[in-house]
C-alpha cells in the first residue's frame, strides 16, 4: 500500500469536500468509488460506522470524517492558503462550518427527504434551512468569497452541501432573494476544482486496477 486509499461516493456532499480538500493539496490517494446499498466489506471493516468517505493511511490509521480529510490533506500541502481565512480567524471560520454541519444539514435533510421525517413539516425546515443560506447571501454582498476576495476552507466544505440543497428544487432556489449566494454557488459548480472532482468512476470491487486520484496528479507520476 504505497498511497492512502479514499473510499468515496460521487455525489455525497460529505465525500465531495474531502476529494475536493485532497484535489486542492494535490495529494495522491488510490480512489474507490462505492455504491452506497453495496458497501465493500473493507471499507465497513476499517469503519463500522460504514459512510463515506473513510481515508485509510498507509500507517493503518483510518480517517472518517470529511473535514478531518480535507485537514489531514491541507496541513500536508496548503497552496492556496485555504486554512487562513483572509479576513477572520481560524476559529472564526471553523465556527461557521459548524453552522453548516449541525442546524443547515439538519433541515436540509428534513427538506431533501421528507418522507422519511413524517412527523416533520418539510417547509418549516426549508424555511430554516434558508436563514443559514441568507446568512451566506449577507457575507457574500461585499466579497466574493465568503471570507475574503479569496476561497478558504469554508467555500469548498459548505458549498456541496448548497449546491444539495439547491438540487432538491433549483426553480424555486434560483427565484430567492438571495443574488449574491447564486453567483457564488454557480461560480463553484463551473470552477476547474468542481469539476475535476465530480467526474465519473465505474464503482470499484476488489481486484480492479487502482484509480489515483487527483488524476492529473496520477499521470504525472506513472
């Protein structure tokens, strides 16, 4: 095992931060891709709690959580200073994503998949979900990005999870108040970052030919 092995799963949000933050630092993993109702049992065997994306190191340290990956990856190789925000500390910056991990990921799943929350009323959480996102629209007013005329970790960690949202209903996100978040969000969706990561890969299963990835990364050292 000469490279850490991601297990991943394209369009997860969470996933999608990691090869994003692992895209960004130009860190060589072996990628495999998985389908999500046919976990590989290595994967579940080196995680119990079997969601994506699961980092194992060469070392036998496995890394499960997604912004634990994007900052095992950025405090390796860091060339566009995405952990100093440029206008607020570090602290700062990390309390915002909570904002985004906890009470938006909250109602954006109560929106996204209402079925499953019948004791849930999706346009109360769709309602709450979007004070968070006009929270972003404030801080995007004066600045492109949202903590500086410069991405930091926050733009690539929360972004996927706006672009879900947006995704359960573009219609009527694309229709909100909110200009200055749509410029921001389409301006990730079309930047080289995005859609480096978002291309597709046949799931993997044991046996296969590793996939390095970021590829280009992967094409130079071969």
């Amino acid at each position: 095992m000469n490279h850490p092995i991601l297990y991943s799963f394209r369009r997860c949000p969470y996933a999608m931060r990691a090869r994003l933050a692992i895209s960004a630092a130009d860190q060589k993993v072996e990628l495999r891709e998985i389908i999500l109702r046919n976990k590989p049992e290595h994967m579940v065997e080196i995680s119990p709690k079997a969601t994506v994306p699961v980092l194992l190191l060469p070392t036998g340290e496995v890394i499960d959580e997604s912004l634990d990956i994007a900052l095992w990856a950025l405090r390796i190789n860091d060339p566009q200073n995405l952990l100093t925000p440029p206008t607020v500390s570090t602290e700062e910056m990390f309390a915002f994503i909570s904002q985004n991990d906890g009470p938006f990921k909250h109602h954006l799943d109560r929106t996204k998949y209402a079925s499953r929350y019948p004791e849930e009323n999706a346009d109360v959480n769709r309602a709450a979900a979007s004070q968070f996102l006009q929270q972003l629209n404030v801080k995007l007013n004066s600045e492109v990005y949202l903590f500086g005329n410069r991405p930091c970790l926050a733009d690539i960690t929360i972004a996927p999870f706006v672009r879900q949202f947006a995704n359960i209903d573009r219609t009527w996100f694309d229709n909100q108040p909110w200009p200055d978040l749509l410029r921001w969000l389409n301006q990730f969706l079309e930047s080289e970052l995005f859609l480096t990561v978002m291309e597709k890969h046949k799931p993997w299963q044991p046996g296969d030919t590793p996939l390095y990835f970021p590829l280009a990364k992967a094409k130079t050292d071969q």
